[in-house]
C-alpha cells in the first residue's frame, strides 16, 4: 500500500519514511490514516480505492464495508 501510494504521488518519500518509522502495525496504519486524510478528498480517495481492490472478504479486516459501487 505505501509503494502504491507513493507511485500515485500520494505520499512523498519522507512521509513514506516517517509512515515505516512506526513500531506497531497499528501505530503505521493510524500514521497512514490520518496522514492521507490530511491530504484530502483525492488521496483519500486513492487509498480506498486501492483497499477495496483486495479480496470482499479482507474487508471487515480493513474496516471497510461494501458500497452499491462496490456490488
């Protein structure tokens, strides 16, 4: 995810770098999270867009639930 975003000129390399600096997947996820937030609608977007490309039953895990886009 974080090559992904990093491709789409969604994140730069330092907050790449400051995202793989956390210890804890939780701690990386959150960072992720609210540093693509911040970023707004079109980053967002593409983070969501990339998540929701992986398997329906991944879903719960990445706390995401199915759209009328999505079905």
């Amino acid at each position: 995810l974080l090559r992904y975003l990093r491709e789409m000129n969604v994140l730069n390399d330092e907050e790449k770098e400051t995202v793989e600096g956390w210890m804890t997947s939780e701690d990386r996820a959150r960072c992720l999270i609210d540093t693509v937030m911040k970023k707004g609608e079109r980053a967002s977007t593409v983070m969501v867009d990339y998540l929701t490309e992986k398997p329906p039953e991944l879903w719960p895990t990445l706390g995401l639930t199915p759209t009328s886009d999505s079905l």
